[in-house]
C-alpha cells in the first residue's frame, strides 16, 4: 500500500514539472512570427514616398506595430508613426500590413526598424531594412513625354533643313 502511494506522489511530481516546463516554453515564444518585411521608394509624379510592407504568419497578445527609420543602419531611429499600427492578432494566419512614409528625399537613404508591440506594452524590434530615394528628378512617365517632345523636335527642324535646301 504504501509504495503504490509513493508511486502516486511520484508521478503528481513528475506530472506537475512536466506542466510547469510546457508553461515556460510557450511563454518564451515570440508574440509575433514575421515573414517578411520590405521597403521600397514609390514616385509618383514628382513626389516620391516609403513603401513599407510586412506580413506575419502568427499574432499573439499583439496590440500593434510602430515603424522607427534612421539615416545610418546603426541608428539613431526616430519613431514615424504618430499611432500605435492596429495588430490584426490572428493566432493561426497573421496579418498583412502596409504603411506610407511621406517624409523622403531623393538620392537620401533610409532605414527602417519594425517594433511589435504586445498587449502588456513590452516592444521587440526587428533587424533594419535599407531603401535609396530615387536619383532622379524625373519618374518613368515624364520621360515618355520628355522623349516624344525631343522626337517632334528633330521633325520640325529636319522639315526646316528639307525647306531651306530647296530653295
């Protein structure tokens, strides 16, 4: 009788350590589980703004997301975003997500840092991701008329050079 007591109280032991380890390691999992996260300069015009997109295959006790960019990928980072970026927080397929920085420059690069922020307000950043504004002053579709304008030009002064010689 007793050793079958002292078998149960081994096993309760056994069982409650058990537990207690499973409890340990999914607190220590990460909040958010991101895939992807990607800067790109848009022109559009002639204004030019950020890109930002991310996607997360796994949102935990997520309140949302803050975007800090710097000038050098050591820092100093300034946050951009005025509010705290809603977390969609689904468990099983994450969110996806995109944010316009209307703050760059041409020819300037910039860094961007992600930070999940969770419920209890504790923040993890994520490695930076770099971006160069475009070099030039013109985007693709002002070049398309730059080029007709300059082909129209060559047919007017070819018909002028044609006329002044037949004379």
């Amino acid at each position: 009788m007793a050793s079958r007591a002292l078998l149960i109280i081994l096993f309760a032991i056994l069982g409650g350590v058990i537990m207690s380890l499973s409890a340990v390691s999914t607190s220590a999992q990460a909040a958010v589980t991101l895939v992807a996260f990607n800067a790109r300069v848009v022109r559009q015009g002639v204004t030019s703004h950020g890109e930002l997109t991310w996607r997360t295959t796994s949102e935990v006790h997520t309140a949302g997301y803050n975007i800090y960019r710097s000038a050098r990928a050591d820092g100093p980072y300034a946050r951009i975003n005025a509010q705290l970026i809603p977390a969609v927080n689904d468990a099983k397929i994450g969110g996806t997500y995109k944010y316009f920085d209307n703050d760059v420059q041409s020819g300037q690069t910039y860094y961007y840092q992600l930070e999940d922020v969770e419920i209890s307000g504790k923040g993890v950043r994520h490695p930076p991701v770099g971006v160069t504004g475009l070099e030039t002053q013109f985007g693709s579709d002002m070049w398309i008329g730059v080029c007709w304008g300059v082909g129209a030009l060559a047919i007017v002064l070819g018909g002028l050079n044609l006329a002044l010689r037949s004379r």
